[in-house]
C-alpha cells in the first residue's frame, strides 16, 4: 500500500460506494479507500502522535478497523472521510493515552541538563531555506506552484489533485514534475 488529502465533496459517494464493496470483502475496493484516504487520516494521526513510526503503526491498525466494520459504516450519519477520520483520531488518542507516564523530575535537576535540542541559528538557517523556497514558488506558474504546495505541503495525492483540477493525472505530474525542475534551478541559482 502506498501511503502519504483534502475534503471530499464529490469523492463521498465514490468513498462510500467503495465501503460498501469493502464490507463485501472486495480487496481492489479496499486499496483504493486507503489510496483516497490515507494521506487525511496520517495527517490526523501525526498532529496527535508527533512520532512518524508510530503513527504509521495507528494507520495501519485504523485500515484494519476500517476493513472489519465498514459495514457498519452509515452514510446517513456522517461522510466516509469524517467516519474514518473519526476512526483514526479515537485509536491515536487510545495509543496517546497508553504511553507510559512521563517521570517527574525536581525542577531543580534541569540545571544538569544538557539540551539536545538544535542549536539557535539553526531555527535561523531553516527560516532562512523556508523564506528562499517561498520566493522561488513564487516564481513558478501559478497551477504548478499551487500544485507543489498541494502535493508537498498538504500531502493531496496526484488523483485527488487531479480530480480537484479537473485534468488528467498526468498532466497534473507533468505540472508538478516541471515545477519542481524549475524551482530547482531557482534554488540553485538564488545559492550562486
């Protein structure tokens, strides 16, 4: 399965159409929700769990839950996307609230703490990259930069964009791919 979406309109009956084959047991039906939906669902689980791994780990035990209840699944309720959604946010908060505790230290032992965490002009360089990159976005067709915004930043797969878009998904890699070239060369050049 491939993994790493935005709210469905039109795409709720497909997803609910694809539920009902699922709870039939219909593989092929079952790759293609998790292909629509699986980017949504890690975003909402990694803003609750932070850790990648771990997050993967709740994906994988939410399509689980998807595969044996999407029978259960009731469109007069709530859209697919909002249902495994649902699923996906219950089973990182149950992992959250499973951690173990944290030990509390006397504020006092910070004293003898190193801190590992990265040094002050680094929050300097990553600003510094972030604003170089927005620059260089700036300068790409409107269609590719917001497509690179849409695919990198907000982690809509190619179909989705493609049927957001209305063109073919090609031609949306296409916009993306040559995008990317063009803000390569921006990057490069802007180091010069």
């Amino acid at each position: 399965m491939s993994r790493p979406n935005q709210p469905f309109t039109t795409g709720s009956t497909e997803l609910a159409a694809l539920l009902v084959r699922v709870a039939d047991g219909d593989a092929a039906a079952f790759q293609a929700f998790y292909d629509r939906t699986s980017a949504k669902l890690f975003g909402v689980i990694l803003r609750i769990l932070i850790e990648r791994q771990e997050s993967e780990d709740v994906l994988q035990e939410v399509y689980l839950i998807v595969w044996r209840k999407a029978a259960t699944f009731d469109a007069s309720k709530a859209s697919p996307i909002t249902w495994a959604a649902t699923i996906a946010r219950n089973r990182a908060i149950d992992r959250l609230r499973a951690r173990p505790p944290r030990a509390h230290v006397p504020m006092e032992a910070a004293v003898d703490l190193a801190d590992g965490g990265p040094a002050q002009d680094a929050g300097l360089i990553h600003d510094q990259d972030a604003r170089r990159i927005a620059a260089a976005l700036a300068t790409l067709e409107p269609r590719h930069a917001a497509a690179i915004r849409a695919c990198y930043y907000d982690g809509v797969t190619y179909d989705e964009l493609a049927a957001r878009e209305q063109v073919p998904v090609g031609t949306l890699k296409s916009w993306v791919r040559r995008g990317l070239i063009r803000l390569r060369d921006q990057l490069e050049g802007s180091q010069a």
